[in-house]
C-alpha cells in the first residue's frame, strides 16, 4: 500500500500518455489529410476540419486534466 502513497514517483509517463492522446490524432488527421489534397480536395478539407475540432476538443479536456 505504500508504494502507492510514495511521494516521489515519477508520472513523467502519464504526462507523455497525455500529450499523445492530445495531439497524435490531430497530427494523423492532418497527414491524412495533406495527402489526400491533390486528389480529392473534399476528403480533404473534411479531415482538416476534423483534426481541428479534434485538436481544439483535446487540448481543452486533456490541458484541465494536466493543468
């Protein structure tokens, strides 16, 4: 039970878990969308605005869970 109470434990893990969560599918939504520019500008702009509101939606949940 005390290794749970332990006050120096190191969450630099969980920070990066987050950080992940927050801007990895954005920055995947975004590539996706970069490639698909030249071929089908509609697709496109549908996964551009997705990873806004996704970008947009996380760093405001997940930023008050870190903050």
């Amino acid at each position: 039970m005390t290794a749970l109470l332990n006050p120096n434990m190191n969450l630099d893990g969980l920070v990066y878990f987050f950080a992940a969560i927050m801007l990895g599918p954005a920055i995947l939504l975004a590539i996706i969308g970069a490639l698909l520019l030249k071929k089908n500008k509609k697709a496109a702009k549908v996964f551009f605005i997705l990873a806004a509101v996704y970008l947009i939606v996380s760093l405001g949940i997940c930023g008050a869970l870190l903050a």
